[in-house]
C-alpha cells in the first residue's frame, strides 16, 4: 500500500513520477494511462483513470502488481491539464468503487449528453450536478441551479399537493421511480417530461443521494393528443364522435341516478336536419359542409356545459344531457328548433334549413343504452313523419306501430 512520507512513485517507462514531497503536496506527470507504476516501498500501482482539467484522477495501488486490495489516491489537474496535488482518498464507497471514479465517468460519459437531463441530487433533493441536456431541457446555467431544491422543476399545483417528496419518497422505497408530467422551465413554460429517478446508496446501505435522468417528451406527448383527438371527434366539425358520444354514455349509464324524482337520469336527443340532401345538391358538398359546422357550433351553444353534442352521421346528431328535468329538455329542444331555423349566410347567400328531434328520456323511457338511442330514433321517426321541424317524445303506444313497420 502507499506508505507515508515522501515517496517516489517510479514507472516500468517514463511515464509518471512523483515528487519526493509529502504526499498531500506531490505531484504527478501522466503520460498514458493502463501502465504498472512500482512504488519506492516496493508496492505496485495502476493509472485507473486519466482526463484533463480539472477532474479528479485514481491511482489505485496492487499488491504485487495483482488487481486486488485497491488505495484510491486522488488529484487535480492544474490549468496545464498535467500536474495534480495527490492524497489518499478517504472518499466513501459505492458497489467497490470510490465516488471520485464515478465522478470521473460522470464528467467524460454524462456532462455532454444533451438529449437527456441527468443530474445528481444530494438525500435532501438538492441539486449537486448539471449536464448539458438539463440545461437545454431545463433552461438553468449550472451555476444557477446547484444548490437549488430540485421542486423548483415541478408545477405550484405538484409541489402544493407534496409531489417532489413524493417522489424522492418512493424512489428510495424501491430503489427507482418512474413518472411523467408536467415540469417547469426557467422561463416558466411547461414541459412533459419522463423522469426515472434511481436512489443511490453506499456499500452500507447509507443513502447518498439520486440519480435523475428525464427526457423532454412535449412533442410526443402532442403527437399523442392530437392522434387521440382525431380518434373521437368528427374531422368536419369537430364535435365527438359516435366512439367518444359511446364512452359518456357509458360513463353516464354506470353512474349512480339521481334520487330527486323530479330529474331524469339523462335525456337523449336523436336530431337529423330536414331536406339536407337537397341543400347539398343545389349548392354543393362544400356549401353543405359550411352549414354542418354552422349547425353544430349553434346546438353546441345552447347546450350546457355538462351536455354532449356529437355527429354520428352525415346530417345526424345526438346530445345526451344528464341529470335534467323534462320541462328544461323540452325548453332547450325548442331554442334549437328556432335557433337552428334562422338563416345561415353560406357563400353570400343566407340558406335556410330546419331539423326535427326525437327525444328519450332515461329510465322512464329506457333502461340500456341501446334501448335508449333505438326510443330515440323512434321518436324522431314519429317526428319527420309529422311534417318535420319539430320535436316529440318517445311514446311506447305510439311508437310501437312505427316499430311495426320498420320490421
């Protein structure tokens, strides 16, 4: 092992020399590294590591040049990139090797990645290191952020409700933790990120602190939303579509009804405009088109907010309305008649056109979702048989001959 005093470290070539000086004050020439160095006490060494700067190096000693029993001595490069001060390391030690090791590999392998944020946090969750991806995902200098609390990434609903503890919490439970959100930049604009979070302990099983890799997803993540938006909503007009009108009726079916009498579980109303194919004809499909979406963007604004309006076909709409009293269906089913009935100015032209509506209400009328939209469709039958702009509510006597002859 490395003796005390002033020794003098010769090498099988000319490739390193220490100066006969107090070993915390040596100093070391490196040439190459991967070389045998034989002490003055007879023990041998090995170059470990080597860089330039102002990164730490490891020489570890062997006992008869064997790779076993290994004395970290450490050092500093000075502006040169060749001499470092020497000392025994008394640096503590993770899986064998000496944190200054890893702090070697931290600087060559890490520091330059810029496609991912990695950096360390010390037991606290302070920020102890910075990569280049952390500051281009982040936004912070490495001045600027070592020593800041690693919270300051997260948003004030996130950190209100305890979420970086959280997750320190649950990364030195299990060793690692894996999430995605929303982080915050330095100029305060929102980021998605996937973050894995790795605790890291001594041999002994003390924490040291974590290690954080996280990646900038936003563009995923938009990619995503927008592949999902396209899935349930109609391309014309925007409104959900006969997928996304299934699943809030599902939603609505599975939850519990209201115990007031007065309110209906949830009212369905089936709409189809009146002689929209003739309109189509005369002025063509992109006329037609302008006048769907005129449509969908009046019943969408007489709607409440808790009401759904979807297009499931080409001049077919439905809204559901949960928890809702007859008397308001039959007030809102009336604004739409009128409102819709106004003209719409289309290419300079006003075009008029009206809809008639067949309405179901749940569970009076029905007691599934099909049986429902079916009552509904029933309704809206009986409707446009009755000379059209107008609404009707599903009537089993009535409605049942209309059943009749549609089978």
């Amino acid at each position: 092992m490395y003796a005390t005093g002033s020794p003098e470290l010769k090498a099988k070539g000319p490739f390193c020399t220490v100066s006969n000086s107090p070993i915390a004050r040596g100093s070391t020439r490196i040439a190459k590294r991967g070389r045998t160095a034989r002490f003055s006490t007879g023990s041998q060494g090995y170059v470990e590591k080597n860089t330039t700067g102002a990164a730490p190096i490891l020489i570890c000693t062997r006992s008869n040049a064997s790779r076993q029993s290994p004395a970290a001595i450490s050092g500093h490069f000075d502006a040169g990139g060749r001499t470092i001060a020497t000392s025994p390391s008394k640096e503590p030690r993770y899986g064998g090797e000496s944190l200054w090791s890893l702090d070697i590999v931290y600087r060559i392998f890490v520091q330059k990645v810029r496609d991912y944020a990695i950096f360390m946090l010390d037991p606290d969750g302070i920020v102890r290191n910075w990569n280049a991806g952390a500051k281009r995902i982040e936004g912070y200098e490495s001045q600027e952020i070592i020593g800041q609390h690693f919270s300051c990434f997260y948003t004030q609903e996130d950190r209100a409700a305890g979420r970086p503890e959280h997750c320190l919490k649950m990364a030195q439970r299990d060793g690692s933790f894996e999430t995605e959100g929303w982080r915050l930049r330095k100029d305060g604009h929102r980021f998605w990120a996937h973050i894995v979070i790795d605790s890291i302990q001594a041999d002994g099983g003390q924490l040291l602190g974590f290690a954080t890799i996280s990646r900038d997803c936003t563009e995923q993540r938009h990619l995503e939303e927008r592949l999902a938006y396209t899935a349930n909503h109609d391309a014309l007009t925007g409104l959900p579509n006969r997928r996304l009108f299934h699943r809030n009726m599902e939603q609505i079916m599975e939850s519990a009804p209201v115990k007031n009498e007065e309110y209906n579980h949830a009212a369905l109303l089936y709409i189809d405009l009146d002689h929209f194919k003739l309109v189509n004809d005369k002025l063509g499909h992109h006329a037609g088109d302008a006048i769907l979406k005129a449509v969908s963007a009046r019943i969408a604004g007489i709607l409440r907010h808790e009401d759904t309006i979807a297009r499931i076909g080409g001049d077919e709409f439905v809204a559901i309305l949960p928890e809702v009293r007859t008397r308001d269906v039959t007030a809102i089913a009336d604004r739409i008649i009128q409102e819709i009935g106004r003209p719409f100015e289309i290419a300079g032209r006003n075009v008029t056109i009206g809809l008639s509506i067949g309405i179901a209400l749940l569970p009076h009328d029905a007691r599934t979702e099909e049986e429902l939209i079916d009552n509904a469709d029933l309704a809206l039958s009986r409707a446009k048989a009755n000379g059209r702009g107008c609404y009707l509510y599903y009537d089993p006597e009535l409605d049942a001959r209309t059943r009749i002859e549609a089978q």
